[in-house]
C-alpha cells in the first residue's frame, strides 16, 4: 500500500494522487494501488525552518510518518520537493521505503551527459542543491534563474498555494522559457505546485518541461507493483 505524507501543498498533494491513478495500468477498481494519505498541512513551513525563521517540520513530518506506518503503509511518496531536504532523517526512522523525488526525475530525464537542466524550485530546493548533486552524478549541469526571476518563482508558489493560478502560470511561463533560451534543454518543475500552474502551457514549451510529481508518480506505480508481483509470486 502507498503511503502518501502529503499536505506541502494540498492541491499538490491531489494533484499528485490523481497523477498515480492516470499511471496506473489498471482496467477496474481492484488494479488500483491502494493508497493511505495523511494531508498534514499543519507541518511547518519548510523554507521558513530553512532559512532559520520557522519551527522545524521534521517533528511533524515524523508524526506523519507514524501515522502512514500504522495505517499499513508499505512505501511512501513525500510529493513535496523542498521536504526532501529532511529526506535521510525521516527514512533513518523508518524501516519504509520512502521513495526520493529526484531519483525518480533522474530516471526519467531524456538528457545526455554535458547538458544543462533547468530547475525551477524554492529557493531552498535551490541554495540546498537537491537537485544539483544528484544530476552531477549523470554529468548533467543545472541552471536556476536568477536572483530576481527565483523571487517571482517563489512568488508564483504562493499564489498557487492562495489558489490564484492565472498569475502564478503567466510568472512561471516566463521563467522557463527563459531558462530554455539560456540553453536548457529540459527544464525541471521541482516544485510540486508549478505543475498545477503549468497544467495548461502547450507548445514547444510543453516538450521541454519535465513533471517531478509525475515522475514520482511512476516511480510508486513501478514500486508498488513489483511489490505486488513479487507477492503473487511467493504465494504461488
């Protein structure tokens, strides 16, 4: 069973459950993976803690954590990029596999070795490198915006978070296809509210962007039915 320590967004959080069940080859119900969510939107801000001006989250995530265990929760998806940073303490206290949102982005990039990947995030995605020492690893560079452009993307995030997506799309548009004209050829939406905001975008922009909630999402359908083979298997 998937558990799913949501809540860093909300809308995120749905938009992240809803992208598991369109991966899902499934032709009825019972080919579904079976989900436990826990939508903790109380845990804290997660660049407040960051930048040392808010509670830590790790207490909160960790009851989160509990909760899907109990629940019966044989891995777990954090469908919030910026949570990541807590990432090996919170699978130090658990025996769960939790699955890392950027492995599942690597899995799935189509780049070759030397190219430049955009990533748009948090500022403390960004300053944390969460994406940069793992992309290193492949011989993939990143670019961020600059200083002023990550300050209208985070500004973006907020208004989805408000629920004001209109202005959020057309900030967060421009941001990527500036990141393109820089000489991105991807450009990551390490955010899991600028997917929300870049639902619509079509064009030659749309092939360049890569989905980190809808690559997580298939990393927990691939995850989930190994397991779920696997225990056929061994019944049989």
């Amino acid at each position: 069973m998937l558990g799913v320590l949501g809540g860093m967004g909300p809308m995120a959080t749905v938009d992240f459950m809803a992208k598991v069940v369109r991966n899902t080859p499934a032709a009825c119900d019972q080919d579904h993976i079976p989900m436990v969510v826990c939508s903790a939107s109380n845990i804290p801000d997660r660049n407040a803690a960051l930048r040392g001006e808010g509670a830590d989250p790790l207490p909160a995530m960790r009851d989160a954590l509990r909760r899907l265990e109990a629940a019966g929760a044989t891995c777990i998806a954090i469908p919030c990029n910026t949570a990541h940073m807590w990432h090996c303490a919170l699978q130090y206290a658990t025996p769960v596999l939790i699955l890392h949102i950027v492995d599942a982005v690597t899995f799935e990039l189509t780049a070759r070795k030397g190219d430049c990947i955009g990533v748009l995030g948090t500022i403390s995605t960004i300053e944390g490198r969460l994406y940069q020492e793992r992309l290193s690893y492949k011989g993939l560079s990143c670019r961020a915006p600059d200083a002023a452009g990550q300050e209208e993307v985070m500004r973006a995030i907020r208004l989805v978070k408000a629920g004001q997506l209109a202005e959020a799309t057309g900030i967060l548009q421009a941001q990527a296809e500036a990141l393109v004209a820089a000489g991105c050829s991807q450009v990551v939406m390490a955010c899991t509210e600028i997917p929300v905001a870049l639902a619509s975008v079509e064009g030659t922009l749309r092939t360049k962007l890569v989905d980190a909630t809808e690559a997580l999402a298939r990393a927990c359908v691939r995850a989930c039915k190994t397991d779920a083979a696997s225990e056929i298997a061994f019944a049989a």
